[in-house]
C-alpha cells in the first residue's frame, strides 16, 4: 500500500543555495576585514560581468516630422 506521507522533501535547488551561503559564511568568519566583491565572487563561482562603456556623448534625437 502507498503511503501518501511517504515523500522525499529534498529541494536540490534549495540545498545548492545553503552550501553557496555556508560558503560565504566560512570565508567572511575566517577574515578579518569584509570581504571583497571580487572575493565574494570567486567564492560563489561566478564571473564579473564586464560593464559596457558608456558613450562619450549623448546621441541627439532624430528630428521628427
């Protein structure tokens, strides 16, 4: 007989962001100072994304008719 209680509450996604935020945890107890954005980063596996320069000047609106 199913046992409707019977369920595995295992949430992979859930389990991925404790070990992300345990990670930061380790690392910013075991500094003495805050942590670096590039540190926090390198900790959570991620890579900058390189921000586009911004235009030296501003494009003037086409004329309207």
């Amino acid at each position: 007989m199913h046992d409707q209680f019977d369920v595995t509450l295992e949430d992979q996604e859930l389990l991925d962001e404790v070990e992300l935020t345990t990670s930061l945890i380790i690392a910013a107890s075991e500094s003495d100072e805050s942590l670096t954005q590039e540190q926090i980063d390198l900790i959570l596996g991620v890579t900058p994304v390189e921000a586009e320069p911004e235009p030296s000047s501003p494009e003037s609106p086409a004329p309207s008719d």
